[in-house]
C-alpha cells in the first residue's frame, strides 16, 4: 500500500537502518574512529581532585581536620534528632 499526503503526493519509504548507517559513516569521516576515546581521554585528563584533595595536596591539614569535625557533628545532630 502506497502511503500519501494531504494532497494525493507520495510518500517515500523510510528505512530507518540504512539512515543509520549512513550516519554513523558520516560520523566516523568527520571525526574519525576514536572519538569517543578522545573525549574520554581529555575527560580523564581534565579531572581534579577536587576541594579536598587540593587541600591535602596543599598540605593542609588543620583544614581539613576542622572540616572534618564540623562535618561530623552536623551529621551526629541530624542522626540524633530523630531520637527525641
């Protein structure tokens, strides 16, 4: 069966996998093979350690440890408020 529009024009079939496969031959032209390695790569190569592990780095230590602290007794107030 023949599928048409509004006004009686036909519509072409659409197959979806070729489409695909022309895509992903585009792809690999314009960017190459690896691409998706390269981005991780500049991912992995990007990342930080961040705030903490800066401190550290920095050797700073009393920082962190007042950090620390501060964070334990929020979390001791939060766990023991339930117990009211």
């Amino acid at each position: 069966m023949t599928k048409v529009d509004k006004l009686g024009r036909k519509i072409p079939e659409f197959d979806r996998s070729a489409a695909n496969k022309k895509g992903a031959a585009t792809r690999k032209e314009i960017y190459g093979t690896d691409t998706h390695s390269r981005a991780g790569s500049v991912g992995g190569r990007v990342r930080t350690r961040g705030y903490f592990g800066k401190l550290k780095d920095d050797g700073q230590t009393e920082e962190l440890k007042k950090l620390s602290q501060k964070g334990l007794e929020v979390r001791r107030s939060h766990t023991n408020q339930g117990d009211e």
